[in-house]
C-alpha cells in the first residue's frame, strides 16, 4: 500500500465503523491517526502549554491525521495538573501519568509501544526544538520509502555547561562514527520521526536515561535501516537542564560500545585483537633475536590474549546473527 493511500485511509475525524454480528447498531471508533507525536514531560509547568499549542498548530496544519501522546514522567511541579486542566482544549492528545519516575528513556518506549500511528516522532517539552517543523519530518518520510529515520542535526549547541557537552558530544559522534562506520551528523538529537513498526524489534533495548535517543540511533545504523539528517536550529533550554555533563557523557560512550557490540561484535574487538596480537609477533621477532631464540611470558601471553579476543570476537558474531529476529 502506498503511503498517500494510508493517509487517505486515515484522514483525520473519519470514523472508522466495526463489524458486529447479529441485529443493533454499528459501533464506531475513531480511525488510527497516521503520526503519534510522543512528548515526555518533567516539571515543564513554565512552558509545556505554549509546546502543546506549537505542535497542534503545526500538525492542524499539516493535513496529517495525528496523537499527541504527552507522558508526564512524575513531575514534582504543577505540570501534570495543568496538562489534566487543558486536555480539553486539545482533542488530538491523550495524557499517560506515571506513578514514579522512569526517565526519559523510559517515556519514550512506553509511548512508543502505546502508539496508535505508523509514524513516531520523538521530541522534547523544553523549547529547544523546532517542533512547527514536525511535519517536514513525517513529510521526508513518505518522499523516502527507503528511509526508516530521520533526525534533526542540531547546527549550535546552545545547552547548559557549553564548554563541557561541545567536545563530550563531538568524541562521542567520532567513536560512533568510527564504530558503525558511517557519518553521523548529530547522534543524540531529541528531535526526530521513524517508523513504529522498524522500531519495534529495538525498543527492549532502550535505557531509561538520556541515551535512549543515542540507543535508537545506534540501533538503525548498526542493523541496516537507512537514516538521514535534516538540520535544525537549537534554542537555549526553557527552565533547568537535567543533563549532567559527567555522568551522562560516560552512559553515552557506554551506549554507543553496547550498541554496536550487540549488532556486529566483530567491529569493536577485532582491531583490539589485531593490534595485541600484532604487537606480540613484534615482540616475538625481537626476543628470537636479542635472547638467543628464547621468548618471554609478556610475549606469548600478548599473542594469547589477542587470540582470545578472536575468538570471543567471533562468538559474538555468531550469536547476533543467531538473532534472526533483530
């Protein structure tokens, strides 16, 4: 089925009627909506209202039958009470309300499983992101079948402790790219939209924290799906940032590693392996010359521990690909 054919099968406020055997009336329900905006919140009370009236606006507009899945993630402020005092004045939104607080992470999957629309878009309450620009997202999409992903590259970084996340970020995106072997414009943008069902084999993979959008980046790259980058202005936070520069730079690089040796092993041991046991055979020639034909423990135990990593290596490779379903 073609993607124009979907949207008109889900045109916005066509109800759709179900079959029901026997005599009485036809219940209807209200059609799927083709994109499922999924917006985590944490005490955003300042400026969540003015986020919820910029996305409906832009998707109204859009011609995109839509839901706007808000997921209050246990704020400690008045955000859930103003999201619960409002819903009436945006009929496209549905409110999950967490009993305890799960992390952004978390809000993601969980709002991803419960999506009712074949596109997903991910984004944030803060004000940063260019969320009038969600349809040009979903719109890249149906021009791209070949696409799975597309992520807003983020052109500044206009983020709290600048002079901490600017070169975090950028060793991040090298090992990244180095790792999966392709470029990378922005690998941890929170703006972004792909499609629910590519999605779904990767969510059991998604850490609770930030470096769930990281995850889902790693996780197409690695495994094959096409993503492509639209680039975007990025706006100074609304209210105080919940990154910490330290503690969440090392969960990203940790990520990335997991990521990538869960999909192809092989990629990040082997030339670790190569390069021990390269240096063991070094080492080896010099002590056949310099000790008379003799050859040091150092020596053989680099030669055995790079073997060792060969093959762990190629076990590895041999249970991600026993995953016939990633």
């Amino acid at each position: 089925m073609s993607v124009s054919v979907v949207r008109a099968a889900v045109s916005p406020g066509v109800p759709v009627p179900r079959k029901q055997s026997g005599a009485g009336p036809v219940a209807e329900v209200p059609a799927a909506p083709y994109v499922t905006v999924v917006l985590p919140c944490y005490n955003e009370q300042d400026h969540i209202i003015h986020e919820l009236e910029r996305i409906t606006a832009a998707m109204d507009t859009s011609g995109y039958s839509y839901e706007l899945l808000v997921i209050d993630d246990k704020s400690t402020d008045n955000t859930l009470a103003l999201l619960r005092g409002v819903m009436h004045r945006f009929p496209n939104m549905r409110l999950i309300a967490f009993r305890r607080n799960g992390g952004s992470g978390t809000a993601r999957r969980i709002g991803t499983q419960d999506a009712r629309g074949k596109i997903v878009v991910w984004t944030d309450a803060d004000m940063t992101y260019p969320n009038e620009r969600i349809p040009e997202f979903v719109r890249h999409l149906e021009a791209c079948p070949d696409v799975d992903q597309v992520v807003g590259a983020r052109t500044t970084e206009e983020g709290t402790h600048k002079w901490a996340r600017v070169p975090a970020k950028w060793f991040i995106r090298m090992i990244a790219q180095r790792l999966s072997g392709m470029k990378i414009p922005d690998l941890n943008s929170g703006l972004r939209a792909f499609r629910r069902e590519v999605s779904l084999p990767y969510l059991r993979l998604l850490p609770p924290g930030f470096s769930c959008v990281t995850t889902i980046t790693m996780a197409f790259l690695s495994n094959q799906h096409p993503v492509d980058y639209i680039p975007i202005d990025y706006a100074k936070r609304s209210g105080k940032s919940k990154f910490h520069p330290f503690r969440d730079a090392r969960r990203y690089i940790l990520q990335v590693l997991r990521m990538v040796m869960y999909f192809d092993p092989i990629r990040v041991l082997m030339p670790i392996a190569l390069w021990i046991m390269g240096l063991g055979f070094v080492k080896l020639v010099v002590d056949l010359i310099r000790y008379d034909l003799r050859v040091t423990t150092s020596t053989l135990l680099a030669i055995l521990v790079g073997f060792q990593i060969v093959v762990l290596a190629l076990i590895g490779d041999l249970v991600a690909r026993s995953r016939g379903g990633d």
